[in-house]
C-alpha cells in the first residue's frame, strides 16, 4: 500500500498545454516528458503490479559451481518501471550463505554525452539493472527471481531435481511472480463417425469444449463430422465407431499418417443407436484391436501414474458413469499407446451430461469434463514434440 500510495502522490495531475512562441527549455521538456513517464509507470504499478513479465529464467552453471545465468527477459518493478534485460547475465553467489532471495532491480545513470554524426552532441539518461543476492530478511525493492538455501559459501549451485520440493543447494523458482499475460494453449478436436448414425457425440464434445473454455485453461474447439482424410488439421481426434468396423487402405494410410505427425486418435466403439448389442461392440473392438496390429501399434491399460490419470487433474481411475470403480485384467475401461487412446467409458455422452439407465451425477460429469483436459492436455504435449 505504501508503494501505490507513493505513485498516486507522483502523479501529477496537470499537463503542459503548448502554445505557438512558448519557448521549450531544458526544464519545459523535462516536465512534458515526466508527466507521461510516471503515467505510465503508474499504469504498470496499478494495473500489473511488481513481477516478471517474461523469460528471466535462472539456471545455474554446467558444471555446478557458485555462479547462475539470468536468462533474457522483463520485468515491471514496484514502482512501475519497466526492466529490460536484453542478454544473459552471469551472477556469481561469491561466499554467501544461508537463504538467499536474488533479485532484480532498476536504475537509471547519469546524463552521458553522447555524439551524433546528424544532430551533434546530445545527453542520454541509460536505463539499467542490477542483480543482487541478499539474506530473506532483507528487504529489497525489485522482483524476486529465485531463492536458494546455502549450505556453505563453497556450495555448488544446481538446478532442483523437483521444481516443488527444490533441496538445500538447489535453485527454488517457486515464488517467482508470474505476471505475464497468460498463454493458454488451443487445440482443435474433430469428430468422426465410422458407420451408425453422425452426430450421437456432438452435444457431449461442444459441452466439453464450453466446460474448458470456460474453465481457461485450453482454448479447445471442436469440428464435427469431419471426413477422414481431414485428420491433419487437428490436435485430437475423436473417432466414434457404430457397428462393424470397416476400414479401407486410404483410410488406413491417414490414420497412420496422421498419427506418425503428432496426431493423437480417441476412439470409443458404441452400439447402434437405440440398441443395446454388447455382442456387437465386442466384435467391433476385436475388428479394431486388429487394426491397430496391422499399424503396429498395440495399446496397454492406463495405470495410476499415466499422464492420462495425473496431468493436469489427479484420477484414480479414470471416471466413467457406466462402469463400477474397477478395474479388470480383461476388460479396463482404459487404454492407450502410440498416440491412439480406447476408451469403453463412453465419455461422448457424458460430457454432454448422458449415461445408459439414468441421469449421472454432476461429480460425474465434472470429473469428465476434468480428464477431458487431460485428454487434450496430452494430444497438445505430443503435437509439440512432433
């Protein structure tokens, strides 16, 4: 509060009118430039507060050593200047010990003359930075950008093993202030339908895509009744099987294409419409397990620890209305590899808030919304590695 309460009394609240014959000295020009200057400083106080707005990582050395890089980027200080750190700096640590808070801060030189070929000689004020290691005790102000407990002014410096657990001598990132404006990925989903009746998903998938636009997290949108050979344009697509499985070569090729590029396949293989025939789901599972050995992809059951279960929401077991909270060796509801994910929990219909027999729980269908994320989140980290 004593920070803005200072920018507030800064702000001037009256501007220099111009008029024709007034004469601009060094003092008039000055007070034009410093009104706007602390507007502006104070609109990045106020309205952003202090903290890195992007880069400024810090790693530390290869070997480890005392010393760490500040890697390019910016900042806003708390008094709303904007801090620019435009190569990498070296910082050694020297004999310090204990916890320690490196910071970054802001300053301003002297007037230096400086010559121009055209203009002749003029002044200019270089805005700088500085970096520097200080107990967590001490008050600073600047933007924090790591701490470190340690152990003896000898101690190597290294990278946390976990970045949520960093140990004695390793670099804690965790109180970064993060400011920046956030950069929520977007994924394209598209459906399509292999035989029955198109359209059976689209209320659940377009309930999906709301829930995570909603949530802001992934900016998914969704295309419905794509044709196959369109599979390249989308991050995740969900293949909804009615019936027998039939699979031509052209089909087989864009499968294999699309998946070889950083494509990921959802696949769910659901009754006719208006049947209930488990024995033909079966054959059409069968006839698509064959498939996917014809690609030389082979599917395992979703263990507790897969990306699947885990990032970004903790499951369990991955949630479902039709099925009871187990798991069988022959049949889990689960299953995924090389990009194609299978799913018997016929998640179409409960993200759009349906299920056989009865109406699910709204726990249910956050949860499905919520590994829907997971679903996305991880079609989205395997197209980038493509």
């Amino acid at each position: 509060m004593a920070t803005q309460d200072k920018i507030l009394r800064n702000c001037s609240l009256k501007r220099l009118h111009p008029t024709d014959g007034m004469a601009v000295t060094a003092k008039v020009w000055a007070e034009a430039h410093a009104y706007h200057q602390l507007r502006h400083q104070a609109h990045l106080a106020l309205a952003h507060d202090a903290g890195i707005l992007s880069g400024l990582e810090v790693i530390a050395s290869d070997p480890p050593d005392g010393t760490v890089y500040i890697l390019p980027g910016g900042a806003i200080a708390p008094d709303g200047e904007l801090i620019i750190v435009p190569e990498p700096v070296t910082y050694d640590l020297g004999t310090a010990e204990g916890e320690l808070w490196l910071w970054l801060t802001y300053a301003e030189g002297q007037p230096r003359l400086e010559s121009d070929p055209e203009a002749g000689e003029r002044f200019y004020i270089h805005t700088q930075f500085g970096v520097e290691a200080q107990p967590g005790a001490v008050s600073v102000s600047g933007v924090e950008l790591a701490r470190v407990r340690r152990t003896a002014g000898a101690a190597a410096v290294t990278d946390a093993g976990n970045v949520e657990y960093p140990l004695p001598d390793e670099l804690d990132l965790r109180f970064r202030q993060e400011i920046g404006a956030a950069r929520k990925p977007a994924a394209r989903l598209g459906v399509c339908y292999l035989g029955g009746e198109a359209g059976v998903r689209d209320v659940g998938v377009q309930a999906l895509s709301r829930a995570l636009r909603h949530a802001g997290h992934v900016s998914l949108w969704v295309d419905l009744e794509i044709a196959p050979l369109d599979f390249a344009a989308y991050t995740l697509v969900y293949l909804v099987v009615q019936g027998a499985l039939q699979v031509e070569a052209e089909l087989l090729n864009t499968l294999y294409t699309y998946l070889q590029a950083g494509g990921t396949l959802f696949v769910e293989i659901v009754p006719p419409t208006g049947k209930k025939s488990s024995g033909k789901v079966a054959a059409s599972e069968a006839e698509f397990f064959e498939l996917l050995n014809s690609l030389g992809i082979s599917l395992a059951a979703v263990e507790a620890d897969h990306p699947l279960l885990t990032n970004p929401h903790l499951f369990a077991l991955s949630p479902s209305a039709e099925q009871p909270a187990t798991e069988t060796v022959e049949a889990p509801r689960l299953m995924a590899g090389d990009g194609v994910v299978f799913s018997r929990g016929d998640y179409g219909r409960l993200w759009g808030g349906q299920c056989a027999g009865s109406l699910p729980t709204r726990a249910s269908i956050r949860a499905s919304h919520e590994w829907g994320e997971n679903l996305v989140s991880s079609a989205l980290r395997r197209r980038a590695k493509s």
